[in-house]
C-alpha cells in the first residue's frame, strides 16, 4: 500500500502533476532535521531495546542468584526455605 503512494507520488513528482502538499512532504524528508530526527528515533529505539535486554538478563541474574543461595543453604545442612515454614 505504501509503496504504490510512494510510486503514484513519484509519478506525479515527474509528470509535473504534484499537489504542493506531496512536494512539500518529499522536500521536508530531505532536510537535515528530518535526518537528524529520523537518527534520533532509531538511536531511541536501539536505547529502549538494551534497556528491555538489560531487564530481562537482571531478573535471569536475580533467579540465578536466589537459586545459588537455596543451593548453599541446602548443602550447609539448613534444608531448604520449605522445611523451614513447616515447623
């Protein structure tokens, strides 16, 4: 769908037949602030991503951490965290 707009309004760019609005979008795509912003959006992107990654590996290092622990208490003769409730 988009690409047949696209198609259609570079059709009409070089037929001579565009509306001043469809210039004006294809001018503005070219700017260096669109560019700028467009890296920006990308950049914020790519932060959100390795922030969600980073979540995800704290909470894997949580469970790991926490297993580690039963572990030890197991082998230091303590039992684990269910045997101790039952008393």
């Amino acid at each position: 769908m988009i690409s047949l707009a696209v198609g259609l309004a570079e059709k009409q760019l070089l037929d001579g037949t565009a509306s001043p609005t469809t210039i004006n979008h294809f001018l503005k795509l070219a700017t260096v602030r669109e560019q700028r912003e467009q890296e920006k959006l990308r950049l914020e992107t790519k932060l959100l991503e390795a922030r969600t990654e980073q979540i995800g590996s704290q909470a894997k290092s949580e469970a790991m951490y926490k297993e580690a622990i039963e572990a030890f208490r197991q082998y230091s003769g303590h039992g684990t965290s269910e045997e101790d409730y039952d008393d």
